[in-house]
C-alpha cells in the first residue's frame, strides 16, 4: 500500500494529465447524467432530439446549459462518464489485487470505535448519510471537490481556492468535535 506522500504525487500526476491532455477533473456531474440514463430508460420522453439536432428536455435542470447534460444522458460513452466508471473498475482491481477483504475483516478504525462503538451498520450509516450531504451539497455548489478544489486549485482559480478554504473551515471543527476521544 502507498503511503500518503506517493499517493498524492501519484493523484496530481493523474490530475496533471487529465487537465494537459483532455480536461479537467470532475465527477459529481456523472451521478446526475447515471440518474438521467436511468430515468431515460424508464420514461424514453425525459430526454429528446430537437429538429436542429440538439437535445433537450422535460426536465428543466437536464436541459440547461443548452442542453448539455441532456445530450450527456442520450450520448453517455464521453469522457467524463468512461472516467467514472474507469474509477469503479479501478477500485475492483485494487480491491482483487490486496485479495478482497471480506467483511468481518475489515477493520474499524480505533478513532470511530472510542467515538461510536463498535457496530458495523452505524458506520456504514454514518458513511452513506456523510456521501450524501457531500454529493447533495457538490450539486448545490455546482461541482465536487475534485472539480472545485483539486482541478480548481491546478489550475489557480480563485473559486478552488475559496472552496477549498470553506471546505477544511468546515471539516476541521466538525472532525474535532464528533471524534473528542482519541483511538
């Protein structure tokens, strides 16, 4: 396993390249298009080609930006979607090359246990509610942490760095407060 200082060279690296070589960095966006194929698929009328050949739909949030994200739900082999799912299949080769840890394996760190015990369903609540508000507010904020403070601070928008700012303001004291006992 990396430590952390080869881990985040290796992660700017890759962040490097995508924004030199393609585009920025950017994921939130993806989960959105993932429920438009979805919702597609079920209701073929969400989305729909104009005569000019742009795409549009009943949808008001799926056809803004003219049609944008409505194109990315009729058209989802692009960039962004393939990197996404390449980042699903990455993490399923990691996972069979470290040997698949089973369940009752897998460790609680001693921070959350000292703080919240030992229950297995309370932590994978806490992560589910936790990736919510983060993907909920990424959509709020219109983008995620890695389009907004990652790619953002590459590439030195003053956005990034301000999202960045408000991200660790906020994470910082609530860290401190919700671990108070050390593990």
């Amino acid at each position: 396993m990396w430590n952390w200082k080869t881990g985040g060279l290796a992660l700017g690296l890759v962040f490097f390249l995508a924004v030199m070589l393609v585009k920025p960095i950017g994921v939130s966006t993806q989960f959105v298009i993932l429920d438009g194929i979805i919702w597609d698929a079920i209701n073929p009328e969400v989305v729909t080609q104009t005569e000019d050949g742009k795409y549009t739909s009943i949808n008001a949030y799926l056809a803004k930006s003219g049609g944008k994200y409505a194109k990315n739900i009729a058209n989802p082999l692009n960039y962004s979607f393939v990197f996404v799912i390449a980042m699903m299949i990455g993490a399923l080769i990691s996972a069979a090359l470290r040997g698949w840890v089973r369940p009752e394996e897998r460790m609680m760190p001693p921070i959350w246990r000292a703080n919240f015990g030992d229950s297995a369903a309370k932590r994978y609540l806490a992560a589910f509610v936790g990736g919510f508000i983060v993907l909920f507010g990424a959509r709020l904020a219109g983008g995620c942490t890695s389009g907004h403070m990652m790619s953002g601070i590459m590439q030195t928008s003053l956005s990034g760095y301000l999202f960045a700012l408000a991200a660790f303001s906020a994470a910082i004291p609530l860290a401190l407060v919700m671990y108070r006992k050390e593990g």
